[in-house]
C-alpha cells in the first residue's frame, strides 16, 4: 500500500508531486485516506464524478461545520458560495455569473488590462520577480474592474483572498484559520458599504456582475458571500496561471519558438494546474472503478493527476505546447466548471503575450520559491533574469 496522507505531506511533494501522483494512478487509483476519505487520480474517474452532480455533492457543510465550527466566518462564507452548493440554489446564481462572463462582456476589459499590462512591464529593467512584480499584480486589478471596485479599495483585496483561500488547505493551522477569520471580517466590512452603495447607484447590468447579483434576488448574506467568492477564485488561481507558464516556458525554452500561445496557455494549464484538487461528497452508496464507496465518503479529487493521465494524454509528462486536443480538467467539469475560465484566458493571453514580445530572451534568475500549497500550486517568488 502507498504511504500517502494528505494532512501530512513531505517536503519534497510540494517540489514535485508528480512521482507520488503516478504511482497513486498506477497502483491505487482509488486511494483509501486515513481520515476515510478516497483520493481520485484517473481522468475518467474525474470526468465521471464532477458530471454525476445526483450522487457527488458539492455541498460541505458537513466537512465544513468539522473543519472551522458552524458559527465561524469560514463556515458562513464557503456553505454560502455558490461553488460549494448544490442545485436548486447554486443554478441561478451560476446563471446570473456566466452572463457576465461571455466574450461580448469581458471584451471590453482588455484595453484596460493592455494598459495595466504595458506599466507593469515598463517598471521592469535587467530583473525582476515574475510574481510579485507581474503576475499577481494582474488578476486584482481585473476582477475590481469587473466587480467595479473603484482603485483605491483594491489594495487589500489579495491579502484577503489568499487568507480565505489559505484556509482551505488540507492541513489548517491555528495561525490559518485565524488570518482566515480576520479577512473575512474585515471583506465583510467592506463589501456592505460597496453593495449599499450600488443598490442606490446600479451599474451596466450586461458588464457589471454585482449590479446582475443585486437583480437577482439573493438574501444578503448570499450576495456578499457571492462577492467575496468572485473576488478570491480569479486571484490566485490566475496569479498562478502567469506564473506558472513563466517558469515552465523558462524551463523549456525550446517551447517558445514559434508559440501558438492559445495553445500554450492550454498545455500550461494541464502540465501545473494551479488548482490541483478538488472535493466531492458521496450522498448515495456507489462505486468507483469497481470500488464501493458508501454514502458520506469524502473524496478528493487530484486534478493534477488526472491531467497527466496516459489514458487521456499521449506523453503526458512532457511538456507540449502543441497538444491538441488537450482535455485538460484545470477548470474541472459538469455543471459546476470554472465560470471564469473565459477570463483566465483571457488575461493570460494579453500578459504572456506582451511579456514575451517585450522580453523574448528572459530566463529564470535562480531557482523559484515555492508557495507550499497541496491545493493551490504556484510559486511564492520567481526570479527573471530579463534580457
Ligand atoms: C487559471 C485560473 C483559474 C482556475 C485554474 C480555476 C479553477 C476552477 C475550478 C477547478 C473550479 C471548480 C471547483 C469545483 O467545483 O470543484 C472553479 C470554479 C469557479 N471559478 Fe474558477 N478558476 C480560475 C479562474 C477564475 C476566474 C478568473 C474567475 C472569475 C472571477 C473564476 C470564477 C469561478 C467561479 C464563479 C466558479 C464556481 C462555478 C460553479 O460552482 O458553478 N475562476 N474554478
């Protein structure tokens, strides 16, 4: 049996999870955990779960209520998100979302986004940090724009998302849970007066997504923890998504030439997903892969696995930009799916588009820092030697 448990992972995992994620695929696809839990790593597998939404629930009230204890911010804040519900409640707030996230809507961020993009790069000259001079200071300042968050607010706004998102992490220490509390007391705060304010002054309601939440007809208590949802899931996710194409297009430089960066973009997702897990609870007896799982199993999806399945990919740990076609699960899938993936894309495809024009010979500096996340994969500092 594989030594593995998720609540205590070694050190060398977060360098390179990829060996231990083979070896779980090859040998025990259907991984019991000691909690009683199960770790999923077939491709098919995850397609099968994420689509069959009857006996895979998304609701984690449950884990949740164990988790943080049911009268903490945390528990109010990811029981409320849509994408920890289920349907009736989670469709139409998905629906109201997804209209505000379809080209005609995003096009007109991008000039914008140019711009932001453009400054960024001027300030850089000979070095710098592909993640705090670059990548993370992208995504904050797109969802404010999508969220109208007038400029002067958006200073806090990532400190805030990575504590509540910290607090998911397999492990939660004290110190994690308590950054968690605190930011999302503070977001709370904040978001009142935001969404006061819009109630009495509504936006465009075809662009602005709060203006399109205040439509349709959410307690408060969904509308702000809505908000504050939308506001984490585009930041380290797609802080993450740049980053990591940084490095990997550092790491095999060879990948560069004559890039079709649509699909690179595609490829880097796949190769270091930067969400690399996802959960599901079991509301009804069942099996996977043969398996039987019984109802209230908790189960852990490895997208990070799954995505260097040889059953879905050819080759799948080399790195190739032109893979096409390229199922990746990055965005997961079935009806919950990334609503922003449109988005994700988007913004990628502007900053590594700029970056490599203006920095065509840039390589990695030193080695890069980790972030030692098991969900959230990404680098904490990425040093670029730029010319
Ligand atoms: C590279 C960047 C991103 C990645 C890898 C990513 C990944 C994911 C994944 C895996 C899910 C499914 C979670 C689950 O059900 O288990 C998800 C859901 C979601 N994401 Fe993203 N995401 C990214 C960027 C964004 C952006 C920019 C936004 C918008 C601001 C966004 C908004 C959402 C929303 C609203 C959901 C919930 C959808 C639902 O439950 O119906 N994401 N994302």
């Amino acid at each position: 049996m594989i030594d593995f448990d998720l609540a205590s992972l070694p050190g060398s995992f977060y360098d390179d999870p990829y060996p231990t994620y083979r070896r779980l695929r090859e040998q025990e696809p259907v991984k019991r955990l000691a909690g009683g839990g199960v770790f999923l790593t077939r491709h098919a597998d995850l397609t099968r779960v994420y689509g069959d939404t009857a006996t895979f629930s998304s609701d984690k009230r449950r884990e949740f209520g164990a988790k943080y204890g049911e009268t903490s911010r945390l528990f109010a804040h990811h029981t409320t998100s849509l994408v920890f519900n289920d349907a009736p409640y989670h469709t139409p707030v998905r629906k109201t979302i997804l209209g505000a996230m379809i080209p005609r809507a995003l096009a007109p961020l991008a000039p914008k986004l140019e711009a932001l993009v453009e400054r960024l790069l001027g300030r850089m000259e000979g070095a710098a940090d592909g993640i705090a001079d670059f990548a993370a200071a992208i995504p904050v300042e797109v969802i404010g724009d999508l969220l109208l968050v007038p400029d002067a607010d958006r200073a806090p706004l990532r400190g805030w998302s990575l504590a509540i998102l910290g607090a998911l992490e397999p492990a939660l220490s004290d110190d994690a849970f308590r950054r968690g509390e605190e930011a999302l007391e503070q977001f709370h705060a904040y978001l009142k007066d935001l969404i006061a304010g819009r109630r009495e002054h509504p936006g465009d309601p075809e662009r602005d997504v709060l203006t399109r939440l205040l439509a349709a007809g959410l307690t408060d208590r969904e509308l702000v923890e809505n908000c504050v949802f939308l506001l984490n899931a585009g930041h380290e996710t797609t802080t993450n998504l740049i980053g990591n194409a940084l490095e990997l297009f550092a790491r095999f430089p060879q990948s560069r030439a004559g890039l079709d960066l649509r699909l690179g973009i595609e490829e880097v997702l796949r190769f270091e997903s930067s969400n690399q897990l996802g959960n599901r609870l079991a509301v009804r007896d069942t099996e996977i892969g043969g398996v039987p799982i019984a109802e209230g199993t908790f189960v852990t999806l490895c997208i990070g696995a799954a995505n260097r399945d040889p059953e879905a990919f050819e080759h799948p740990e080399s790195f190739d930009v032109t893979r096409r076609p390229n199922p990746h699960l990055a965005f997961a899938a079935g009806p919950h799916q990334c609503a922003g993936m449109n988005l994700a894309r988007m913004e990628a495809a502007i900053a590594l588009d700029a970056f490599l024009k203006r920095f065509p010979r840039y390589a990695l500096a030193e080695k890069p820092v980790r972030a030692r996340r098991a969900r959230f994969r990404g680098f904490a500092s990425l040093p670029l030697r730029l010319r």
